[in-house]
C-alpha cells in the first residue's frame, strides 16, 4: 500500500478529511489518466490522504487465476476478488472518496477495512455502469447498502433508477469535467498549427476521408496509430501526468477536434451518454466536430451554440463540410470563445469536486475558492481577446484550403 499525506486543511495546517483510494499504482489503462487528473484535483484544492491500491497478482500467471477465480465466484452469485492487497485504516476522515471503472470493482471495498469505522461519510463513481449488464454485478453492487455508502454517482443518467434499485442506496449523476489549468491555452494563446485532431474511437469512414486529404499535403491531422481491437484501443499508460499533458498541448494547438456519442461503440451496449472527451475539446478551446449524446446531461453541459457542430458519424465528405466551416470564420471565433468561457466557469473539475461536497454537507475548503477566483479569472481576460488570438491561423489556413478548389 503507497501512502501519501494531505495538503492543507482549511487554515493551510496539515490535517486532512478526505481518504482517496486511488488505483494508480497499478491500472494503467488509457482511459484512466482523466481519473487520475480528477483525483490530482482534488488533492490540491483539500485536505486530501491517498491511498495507492495495490495489486495481489503479478504477471501473466496470477491474472489468469485471478480470472477463473472471479468467474466460479460469479457464478455462484458471489461479489468476485478485487485482487488487491488488504488496507487496513487508521486516523479519521470526514470523506472517503474512491472512483471505479465498472460495477463489479466495487468489490474493493472487501479489502479496505474500517470503512465506517474511520470514514464519517463514504462516495463512490462507477464509470461506466450500463443497464444491460448492471444485473450482473448485484453481489458486489450489495457491498454498498452493506457498508452504507452516503452516495453512488453514475456517469450517465440513463442507468440511474437501476444502480439504485439493485445497490439500495442514493444514487446522483456524476458529470465528467476538465483540468481547466492544464487545457485552456492561456496565458499565451498558443498557435493553431494542427488541422484536426481524433483521439480514440473513431469512425474509419470520416477517418479516412480526413487521412486522404492530409497525404495531399497542406493539411495536419493527428490520430492514434495504436493497437486496436474493433473500434476499441488498446494501450497502457505508465505516466498519466505526460500522457494529460501531451494530450492537452495537442488539444490547446487544435483547430477542430472530433467527438463522437459512445452510442456509436460497438463493443458493447450502451445507453445515451456524454464522454470526457467533449470537456477535452471545449476546454482546449479547439472547435468540436461529432455527434451530440441523446442523453439530458448533453444538454445541460453544452447548451450554447456550435458547442458541437453536428456532422454525421460516417461523413466521407468532409473535407468539404470543414471547406465550408472555413468560410465562416465569425462562427468559428465565436464557437471557440465560447467553448472556452463556459468550460472555465463550469466544467473544471474543481466544481465537481464542490458538488460532491455539497452532497454529503461539507464546505469547501479556501484553496477550492481561490481556484474558482482564478478560472473566472482567466475566463474574464479571454472574453476580451481579439479575434485573431482565438483563431490566429484562420486567414492563412482559409487561404491555404477553400482557395485551391
């Protein structure tokens, strides 16, 4: 088990009131650096332990055990192994907080010991929780009314009603967000110098309409080149904080970014739902390409125009749909702008973390204060940017495009 003390407690003392159980000392997968930003959050604007979770089994070996393991427990309605090693608490927290990626890990809590006894309130964020396989996971989802947890959050509001029938507990939508710090290209606007950038899954057709026009030349499109299998990634990242940081600096430097609904995944079935990468997009200031969710929570999030300007999910005409966009540089300026106002005075991650407090009745500490002080700040010096500090390419790339056909 990694340990790692709190920052500061509301005086700035030592003293912290938030447990975090964190799995980033062993899961590595690539859709868990946000997670990790979320947490990283979190500690700097409370008085934050964290506690590294750490695996029982290494190597090829102890995972297939571990597998067929959970698989006879399954069976037997049993909640499976969460193949960590055992924590044992000590100290006292007015918050234990932990994020999880699917219903089954909620397991995990088996191995932490003390949960009521040394943690006043407890919250937990399944992220991807779908109703078709949410009947699957009662026996770990039991685990929850058992140790009474204050709430669960779900990342989309479609599954809602289900994760609090089968868990017996209050049950909230949790909304994804962004390290507004890292994103927003400020306090220097940084140059637009890629075209477009796809990250993740992605449609081949519009995929390849896009790689045929940056072979022609005068066009820099940014993709994943890595292992895949169907529409699904496959990688590992061993440095989350350089994997956000590449990630940010290509996003910041983006004029259009793609962003699709995972209702277009394949992989398995899902219900209407928003995605990180949407705040990615809007909080880079890039202007977002894709497919609006038909989920509640989209429209709430992103309700201004051109947050996402529509395109079809299989679109092998667009060179021609961005041709036309640049012709209409006001609209890009203005869509930019305003991806970038609403994403710094709603969507960082700092104001999730006050709703999740809100919820169980804390205050927010100073240091969360001061960084909302410091985003409407920054969010009040871009809204009186030219136009050319928004889009500091346009004319050149306009020139570049639209005027050869």
């Amino acid at each position: 088990m990694s340990y790692r003390v709190g920052q500061a407690d509301n005086q700035g003392n030592r003293g912290a009131r938030v447990l975090l159980l964190s799995q980033r000392g062993f899961n590595f997968e690539h859709w868990m650096p946000w997670v990790y930003e979320l947490e990283s959050v979190i500690e700097s604007v409370d008085a934050v332990d964290v506690i590294e979770l750490e695996p029982r089994f290494q190597g090829r070996v102890g995972r297939a055990w571990l597998w067929m393991k959970n698989r006879t427990r399954h069976k037997l309605g049993l909640p499976v192994d969460a193949g960590i090693r055992y924590v044992k608490l000590s100290g006292e927290y007015d918050l234990l907080f932990c994020i999880v990626n699917f219903a089954p890990d909620v397991a995990l809590f088996r191995y932490v010991e003390g949960i009521r006894r040394h943690c006043k309130r407890a919250v937990v964020v399944i992220l991807e929780v779908w109703t078709s396989g949410i009947q699957q996971a009662e026996a770990e989802l039991r685990l929850l009314d058992q140790l009474e947890f204050d709430c669960v959050y779900a990342t989309h509001s479609g599954v809602l009603d289900s994760l609090r029938r089968l868990s017996g507990r209050p049950v909230e939508l949790f909304l994804f967000g962004v390290d507004c710090l890292r994103f927003a290209p400020y306090p220097v606007p940084a140059a637009r110098v890629v075209d477009c950038y796809s990250m993740g899954r992605r449609s081949e057709v519009t995929h390849q309409g896009l790689l045929d026009w940056a072979r022609r030349g005068n066009f820099f499109y940014i993709y994943d080149t890595i292992g895949r299998k169907g529409d699904v990634f496959q990688f590992r990242i061993r440095n989350w904080q350089e994997h956000r940081d590449l990630v940010a600096s290509i996003v910041k430097r983006s004029r259009y970014f793609i962003a699709y609904s995972a209702q277009h995944r394949t992989d398995t079935e899902t219900e209407p739902s928003l995605s990180p990468r949407y705040f990615e997009g809007a909080g880079g200031g890039a202007v977002m390409l894709g497919t609006a969710p038909g989920c509640p929570e989209f429209g709430r999030c992103f309700d201004w125009p051109d947050a996402v300007v529509q395109i079809p999910y299989e679109c092998p005409e667009i060179e021609r749909v961005l041709d036309e966009l640049e012709r209409e540089p006001e609209r890009l300026v203005r869509a930019r702008r305003a991806n970038l106002l609403n994403t710094l005075r709603r969507h960082d991650w700092s104001y999730r973390w006050e709703d999740v407090l809100r919820r169980v009745g804390m205050e927010p500490l100073v240091a969360l204060k001061e960084r909302h002080r410091k985003l409407a700040a920054m969010a009040e010096e871009i809204e009186r940017w030219p136009a050319e500090a928004l889009e500091p390419l346009a004319l050149r790339a306009r020139a570049g495009r639209c005027g050869r056909r």
